[in-house]
C-alpha cells in the first residue's frame, strides 16, 4: 500500500435535487488516526458510504487502500473493517460465536480464524467472556466484541462510526488507547465522533459542513483556520452557522 490510504477528488453525491456532498478532495495517509467531523446533515455519512464502496458517486474519483472503489467496489470491502455505535452484534449469540461468524464472513476459517481470535481477545480481555451473550455485555464490552469482529482479518483500515456513542468515560478511555496501539501497528483509523476530547486526540482532522470540506488539519490548525480556541469551539460554530442556514 501507497503512503495514502484513502485519497478522493472532486467527490460529489447527489440525491435528487439534494447534494450531500461536494467537491470533496481528500487524502488520509495510512497509518493515521483520522478524524471526520462535522453537525449531523454535514455529509459525513454519505461520504463513509462511498469510501466503503457501499455507495456509488455521482462524480469524482475514490482510491481507498490502493483500490478504485468506483469500479472495484467488493475489492475494497475485502481490505476494509467497519464498526458502528449500534455495534451490529447478535445478541442471542456468544462473544466467541460473534467473532467465528464475523471472522467467516471475512474469509478466516480454521486454525487461522482460532489464532486470530486468540491474539484479539487476550489484547481486549474479552477471553473471560468467550462464553457469554453478547446481549448480556455492557456497552465497553460491546465495543470490544465489536472491534474485534471488524479487525478480524487484519484490514488495512477500519472505519470507526460513533464507535463510543453511550459508552461510559472509563471504556472510552481505553478504547482509544487500543484505537492508538492498531495504529501503531501500520492499521489507518478513520473515525467519526461527537466528542470533542477524543477528536483532539486524532492525529489530522477533516470537518464537513452543509456537504463541502471547510477545514483539514491537525486540531491545532484546524483551531487557528477558525481562529478559535478549541476544537469543540469550532464544532460549536459550524453547528450554528448550519441551524441558520437551513432555518
């Protein structure tokens, strides 16, 4: 893989009379923890999408791990892990049935798939609890199970959407050390989040706004582009200017 892990150009989507999103050039470098910012209706979701090559452009060029995520679109899905804040587990099933059946869905079978899971759950302590419903787990240890299940098979990158939405302080904490520590193992991280303590703990942030790109950099450029004093200052007025506007 290329020093890029993800790089667009002139991405636009359009649905109907609505442009979610609009001349977005973009690159995260592999490696990173990246951050994706912006109020609800940015165009924040709609561009993971197509960066997931779950949904097509209306124009523009995606390379995602090295990919054309336009033409080859399964190619990327096979390099790319995805976790969401509703997790996405079975609750009536087992945290090791989770992860067998996650990790199957991924290609892993076997004495790879029994290895893989091994060194993933002794690294997020879930061994303990192999046996346990899922649907019997507290939401940190969800968001373990989860993580796991979206690293299974060693992705390149992995998006993160909310991934600590109605997690309490302690759990968030430690998974954004274990967000850090795939990273310094060569994983690129790509993370959504309405917390702003966590996103000043990425290494470069990109904001959306109303569908377009306004910002990029780390949190303290991105500070100083809008000459505030703190990312969560920024969020804040981004937040305004967007309820004004489309008041």
């Amino acid at each position: 893989m290329n020093d890029s892990a993800i790089r667009t150009a002139g991405l636009r989507k359009q649905f109907g009379s609505l442009v979610a999103v609009e001349s977005l050039d973009l690159e995260v470098r592999s490696g990173e923890v990246f951050g994706l910012l912006g109020p609800n209706g940015s165009g924040k979701t709609t561009t993971i999408r197509m960066l997931c090559g779950l949904l097509p452009p209306t124009a523009g060029e995606i390379t995602v791990v090295g990919i054309d995520a336009v033409k080859d679109p399964e190619g990327v899905r096979r390099r790319i892990g995805y976790m969401s804040q509703r997790f996405g587990l079975y609750d009536d099933m087992t945290v090791h049935e989770n992860f067998r059946f996650y990790a199957g869905l991924y290609g892993l079978r076997g004495a790879a798939r029994a290895a893989r899971e091994a060194e993933l759950f002794e690294q997020l302590g879930l061994t303990p609890r192999a046996r346990q419903l899922a649907g019997t787990l507290s939401g940190g240890w969800k968001q373990k199970l989860s993580l796991a299940c979206a690293t299974a098979h060693h992705p390149d990158l992995v998006f993160l959407d909310e991934p600590t939405a109605g997690v309490d302080p302690a759990a968030r904490r430690r998974f954004w050390e274990l967000i850090h520590e795939l990273a310094q193992g060569g994983m690129t991280i790509l993370v959504t989040t309405h917390y702003m303590d966590e996103a000043i703990r990425c290494d470069r942030l990109a904001f959306l706004s109303r569908g377009h790109l306004i910002a990029l950099g780390t949190p303290d450029e991105v500070t100083a582009q809008f000459g505030e004093s703190s990312v969560e200052d920024v969020f804040i007025a981004l937040q305004e200017r967007d309820e004004g506007a489309a008041a």
